[in-house]
C-alpha cells in the first residue's frame, strides 16, 4: 500500500498537516519529522495550545477541521522524506476504529517511516494499533488540566498502553506541586520513573525555560526525565511548526 494506492473512500478528519519539523517534546525531541494533527478530542484542557483541533465553543470546527482523504494527507505528511510522522490532535486514538486509520498506519510503515502517537492516555489501543505504532507519547492530564479525575484517569488504558512496552508517559507540569502529583500519580499507577518525562507547561520561550528551572533538579531527583519545548524555543507560539 503507498500513498496512490489507498482506497479514495478511506478519510480522517483533520486539522492539520505539516512538516519535515523536529518532533519538540518528549523522548523523541530533536528528532526530524512530520506532524498529522486529527480533530476532536474527548478532555477540555484548560490550557490546550490546539484548542482549534475540538473547541466547538470557541471556534468553527467546520472551519478549523477537514475531512480528506488518507491518500491526500500521506502526500503531505511524507514530502521530504521524513524518518518519523508523529499522529497527535486532539485525541488521535479515538479514531482508531475508522478504516482510514488502519490506512494511514499502513501505508506509513510501507513507506519507512516511523510511527509516534501522542495520545492522552484515556483510550486503549486497539490490536493493530499496538502492533504497527513505533512509540506511544502519552500525557495523562493533571489536575490544573481542568477536567474531573474520573474524566481525565482511565487506569485500563494507561495499564494497555504500558503493556506495548512502546510507551513513554510525559506530564505538563507548572510548579513543585504539580510534580508532586505526578509522584503520587505514577507511583499509583505503578509507572515506572525511567518512562517518565516532565515537560513545563508555557507557550512561550521565557516561560518554559523558567519553570524548567524550577523542576528540574526535583524532577531529576525523584527519577525522571526532562523535556523542553524545543519548538517552542525555536518558532514561538507559531502554528504549523
């Protein structure tokens, strides 16, 4: 299956496409890639930065979102030839049931390229998900995310996406007390601290690099990874970067 060859019929929504980019965030940081931004989401986090991508309050989701078809958004998510296409939305899992998904995946691996799905870890993988993504970034929200515990936790597919063994668990984080929760989070839950990244929430340089500082050397201590926002350091709030 290549990009010609995918069914016409076989579609996903989507908000956006863009790259070759580096992947900012996480294990795979710095890394050279493409991004497919899918609509919708299932949480309303406070301080989302692609609230166009499932805001229908705040914006024209007829306007912000696309329905097209797998071949058009593999054209563009493999021009330049990236090593990596990283599925990030909203929420990309909750489109797994849709032919056009196992399309895209399929037609990604037959052309090389590695799979990374961001995901906020409330939904399960499916079998064939597992089995053909590269590396799941999953980022379960924290409380200041806004929404209820019993929205935001769902501990059957955090333990599903552990179980790949293809799973990275990355938190926004603000202040001390925010990495405190995350203590308390992944002990219990029972994640393992060297799959931990904590990464300061900002959407500016200045920002980031200052609360960076603040968590950095308790992150370090209590067994966790840093990330930063390298794209954000770089391009700023730019969209499509």
């Amino acid at each position: 299956m290549t990009a010609l060859d995918v069914d016409p019929t076989d579609t996903l929504v989507v908000q956006e496409v863009f790259g070759p980019t580096v992947q900012g965030e996480g294990p795979s940081t710095g890394r050279r890639c493409s991004f497919i931004r899918l609509g919708g989401c299932n949480l309303s986090c406070t301080w989302c930065d692609q609230p166009e991508s499932w805001d229908g309050k705040r914006f024209d989701l007829r306007q912000t979102l696309t329905r097209r078809p797998v071949a058009d958004i593999l054209d563009r998510a493999l021009r330049g030839d990236p090593p990596m296409v990283v599925i990030t939305g909203g929420e990309p899992l909750l489109h797994q049931h849709q032919d056009g998904w196992r399309a895209l995946l399929g037609a990604l691996i037959l052309a090389g390229a590695e799979i990374e799905v961001e995901t906020n870890g409330t939904q399960e993988p499916t079998e064939h998900t597992a089995r053909w993504v590269t590396r799941f970034n999953v980022s379960p929200k924290l409380a200041h995310a806004g929404d209820p515990a019993d929205k935001r936790i769902r501990p059957g597919a955090l333990y599903a996406l552990h179980d790949t063994r293809k799973a990275c668990f990355k938190f926004v984080c603000r202040d001390l007390d925010d990495l405190h929760e995350v203590q308390a989070f992944t002990a219990a839950h029972a994640l393992d601290p060297e799959r931990v990244w904590i990464m300061p929430e900002g959407t500016d340089h200045a920002s980031i690099t200052r609360r960076l500082g603040d968590l950095a050397d308790p992150a370090i201590a209590a067994g966790f990874n840093l990330s930063h926002r390298l794209h954000v350091a770089i391009w700023g709030d730019e969209k499509g970067r």
